[in-house]
C-alpha cells in the first residue's frame, strides 16, 4: 500500500510529516534541484564588511584627532582646581592671622579692668562653646574605612553621610567636648553631606579613611560609645561587609580652630497699629430678621 499523500494527511500528519513549505519545494524545483547561487550574498556581506571597516576607521581617526583636545581640557581643569584650593587656603590662613590679631587687640583692651576681665572671660567661654579657639586633651581617635578589595585595589564606597552623623552625634552623647571629622574641626553649624561622590565636612572635602577626633575622658567615652546605637552600626558594618572600625585612645589630641562664619541674629518685628478706617466692622448681636413675611 503506497503511502498517503500529503495533502490527503490531516492537518496534524502535514505539521508531522512535510517539513517543507510548498512554495520552497516549487522553487526548487525550477531551478532543477541545484542549490540557489549565493555570490550575490557574498558581495553584498564583503561590501558590507569593507563599509564597516571604512566607518570604524574614520571614528578611530576622529578619536585620535579629539583626544589632545581632551586631554588638554583635563589638564586645564586640574590646574584651575588646583589654583582655587592653593587660593582657598591662603585666604583661611590669612582669615586666622586676622582672628589671632584681632583677638589680641580684644585682650588688651577688655584686660585693664575688672569689667573687662568679665567680659573677656564670657567672649572666652562663648568661643570654647562654638569651637572658635584650638584645644588638645586627651580623647579617642576613631578611624572608619570602606573595605578594599583584593582584586584591582578598588575601594566601594559602604559609608554614608548618615553614618557619620550617627557616629559624631554618639561621640557627643558620649561626653565628648570637642570633635573634629576628617581634620575639620566640628562648630555648632557644621554638617556632614554627600554631594556625589564627595564626602564634606563643613563644605569641606574629606577622604577615606575617615579619622573622628573626639577630646574627653577617654575610659568614659569608650564605655559610653560601646552602648550607642552608631557603635553597634559600624560593628555590623565590619561584621558584614569588612569595614574598618576602630577605637584607639590617646593622652593628647589637638584640634585646630573652626571657621566661623558670621552670626545670624534673631529681631523681634513690630506690626504697625490698625487704623481705623481697615478695622472690620462689629458684629451684630441680635438675628437677623425675615423680609418675606410669609409661610414657604
């Protein structure tokens, strides 16, 4: 019995058994059963290979010619960072050659009395309390770091802004009496942000490891520290990810002055006095009557 052709198959035999679309087999047929010739589709993939080549080889010569110019523009920018910081800090050195000078000529003049002497002991008080003037003690120096890792030295960054906020706030709790992040002496109005990358300190840049100052009793601080929250953190942070916390104690710390900024003052305003003529009118005490005069 001669197999059943085809189209005398159902639907499911078809799928099964002719795996050749009709049309394909109708072709082949007139070209004799002889392969199509393909030196068409060879052309057309060495044109296409040669126009590639040709692209990528005008993008490495545009590359070529750009990069001076880049490298010229990096160069540029780095200088001009570099001449604003030197800027900066001559301008903070000069800024603390004033304050020492005008601190002296303060002292001469409020030292001749006993009323002076008061005013110079409170202006004293008040500088110690917003970290106007350096002082060294004994305290405990805190360094935090992100782990780096062994493959290339890169260093990912696991410490927050808010990390060392919760640090520096537990530092306080902890009795501290002056504390400085990074080398920045801390004021009442200095903060500890990100902006990108950058870690600032009082809108000043800081880098890893991140060194905390804290002048106090170092034993007390160190047994109060341990029961904080941050304390418990950066524990966490090690245990979990390697970061480096570590505690030291130290006989002497000096922190530098902070830089303050000027002083804003709280005044009271006065509201000018009602006339008359703006005041609403009284309110009437009696309800008010219908003028309908009749039932809805």
């Amino acid at each position: 019995m001669a197999d059943p052709k085809p189209a005398e198959l159902g639907i499911l035999g078809q799928l099964l058994g002719d795996h050749l679309d009709a049309g394909y087999d109708e072709a082949h047929q007139r070209r004799g059963g002889e392969p199509p010739k393909r030196r068409s589709h060879k052309a057309w993939l060495v044109g296409g290979a040669l126009l590639a080549g040709l692209l990528m080889g005008v993008a490495a010569s545009d590359a070529g010619q750009r990069a001076p110019d880049a490298d010229q523009a990096r160069r540029s920018l780095a200088d001009d960072v570099q001449a604003a910081r030197a800027n900066t800090e001559e301008l903070s050195r000069r800024a603390a050659e004033l304050a020492r000078s005008l601190d002296q000529a303060r002292g001469r003049a409020l030292d001749g009395d006993e009323a002076g002497r008061a005013e110079l002991d409170r202006l004293t008080a008040l500088n110690q309390a917003a970290g106007a003037v350096a002082v060294r003690g004994p305290g405990l120096l805190i360094t935090v770091r992100d782990p780096i890792e062994a493959r290339g030295g890169q260093n990912h960054q696991n410490i927050l802004d808010r990390d060392l906020q919760v640090l520096v706030n537990a530092l306080w709790s902890s009795g501290a009496e002056a504390v400085a992040v990074g080398g920045v002496r801390l004021q009442p109005r200095a903060t500890i942000r990100q902006a990108g990358g950058a870690m600032l300190v009082d809108n000043r840049p800081i880098t890893q490891p991140y060194v905390l100052e804290a002048i106090g009793s170092p034993a007390e601080m160190r047994d109060a520290l341990a029961l904080t929250e941050a304390s418990r953190r950066f524990l966490g942070f090690a245990a979990d990810y390697g970061t480096v916390f570590t505690v030291e104690t130290r006989d002497e710390l000096r922190l530098a002055a902070a830089g303050i900024t000027e002083g804003r003052m709280a005044a009271t305003v006065t509201r000018p006095p009602v006339s008359p003529t703006t005041q609403p009118p009284p309110r009437s005490t009696t309800p008010p009557t219908s003028t309908t005069g009749g039932k809805r």
